[in-house]
C-alpha cells in the first residue's frame, strides 16, 4: 500500500481554482465589494466551475464578512477602517476607525483616552491610581497616583506612556486596531 501524498490531483485543482479566483485572466481584480456597512463588507467573486457538459464556465458568488468597526463614515460614504494613530493639537488621534479616539498628550490629564462613537456618545477614562481592595473587609488603599508621563507615538497605531505611576515600573500602551493585531 503506497503512502497518500498531501497533494492529490484533486486537491491540487481545488488549490489552482482558489488561487485563480483572486484575478480574472486579464489581470484584473476578480473581487468586486458590492456593500458595506459600519461592521460588514459583502464581496462578489468570480472562479471557474464545470457544467454539466464537463466544459469550464466562469461562475460567479458572494459572501459577507463581519467584523466590528470594519469601515468608518466619511462623506456620507463607508470607507476601509485603518489602524493609525496621528499626531494633532488634541494629543494623538485615530479618526479612521469604527470610533474616533483621542488620547492625551499627558496621562495625569483629566481624559487620557477619549472615546467618540458613531452615534455621538462619548466615553473617556483616565488612569486614577493604583489601589488594594480587600474584598473581605471592603477597605481599600490607595498605593500610587500616576505622575506626568508623555506619550510616546510608536507609528503606526500605538501610543505608550513609560512608567506613568512611579512606584511600579510598567508603562502604560494603547493601541489602535483589530483585535490580535
């Protein structure tokens, strides 16, 4: 009994197929987005497929892909969201992105991070210190308070704030993107 190989014919058909449905034989593209929305983008694809005679036919599908904060509006059109933080008067900005942040130049600001959303609610937070909490008793303490930190702008989507409380030897990092990213 031979061994199976990991390319068999078949699956090196199905590979070709894959690769091909990316460019159309004149070099264009073969994936036309036909809709997009704050969280979704469907895109149309054109490949190849057998009839019933047997003969090739161009053939043609979609599918929708979801993702939080996948496009931006601008203009009054859906644009590709983009993981890039800027430098502004405000301190550093992501304005192309599922939400506008903004985060401040300094982490002892009132607002550190400032949130926009699509529908006009805004949400901000600041970094107040480090406490213990004991649950048992419910007493806390209050450790650390941050100092003045400046930002550092690490392009193209993160912002960190070196040892913001100085007790503890931690930066602080934000960082604009997809998740994992």
């Amino acid at each position: 009994m031979k061994p199976d190989g990991w390319l068999r014919p078949t699956t090196l058909s199905v590979w070709l197929l894959l690769a091909a449905a990316g460019t159309r034989a004149d070099g264009t593209n073969a994936l036309e987005v036909l809709d997009r929305g704050p969280h979704h983008r469907v895109v149309a694809y054109e490949y190849w497929s057998k009839d019933d005679a047997g003969n090739l036919v161009p053939a043609r599908s979609t599918y929708t892909e979801l993702a939080s904060g996948l496009h931006y509006s601008e203009d009054g059109e859906w644009k590709e969201s983009v993981a890039r933080i800027e430098l502004s008067k405000e301190g550093a900005v992501a304005r192309r992105g599922g939400f506008r942040v903004t985060l401040s130049p300094d982490v002892q600001a009132a607002s550190v991070v400032d949130v926009r959303t699509p529908d006009a609610k805004r949400f901000t937070s600041r970094i107040a210190g480090l406490a213990y909490y004991d649950s048992l008793s419910g007493q806390s303490v209050l450790l650390a308070e941050p100092k003045s930190s400046v930002g550092l702008l690490l392009p193209p989507n993160q912002v960190v704030y070196v040892e913001p409380v100085p007790e503890v030897p931690v930066s602080g990092w934000e960082t604009i993107g997809e998740e994992g990213e």
